[in-house]
C-alpha cells in the first residue's frame, strides 16, 4: 500500500531557504557579471601565482550556481529516499 506523506512545515522551510539562497547567489553573481575582467584566474600554483586562466563567460561566471543546483538536487533526491 502507497502512502502519500505531506511535507512538514520545516520541509517547507529548507526549500524555501535552498531557493532563496540560489535565486540570491544567481541575481549577485549576474550583477557583478558586467564589472568582471575579461581574463579570470582559475588556478594557482604553490606561490599563489596564477597559472591558468579562463576568458570570462556567463557559464563561467554561474559555476557556484551551478554548483548550488546540483547539491540541491543530490541532497534533494537522497531526503526523498529517506
């Protein structure tokens, strides 16, 4: 027999939070776009020079919403499982 369990009002609360704080890191982050250098750092080596370098792109620039999407995702699929 499938039982059908409604969410509780703390559920509630953390997707709500997850989806404000994705919806406020990707309005930031396309904010802040504009005034990004062309040419971004993305690696350092032991000097803390760094040593590979990226032309700034809208994919680019939304890897931590990116990022957001996918932890919200995996953590989503594995509380419905449990």
């Amino acid at each position: 027999m499938n039982m059908i369990y409604r969410p509780t009002v703390l559920t509630l609360l953390g997707v709500a939070a997850t989806i404000a704080a994705i919806s406020g890191t990707t309005g930031y982050v396309l904010g802040r776009a504009p005034t990004l250098p062309p040419i971004l750092a993305v690696h350092f080596d032991a000097e803390g020079i760094a040593d590979r370098f990226v032309q700034a792109s809208y994919p680019i620039v939304l890897v931590p919403v990116w990022i957001q999407l996918t932890l919200a995702v995996v953590f989503g699929a594995i509380a419905g499982v449990l």
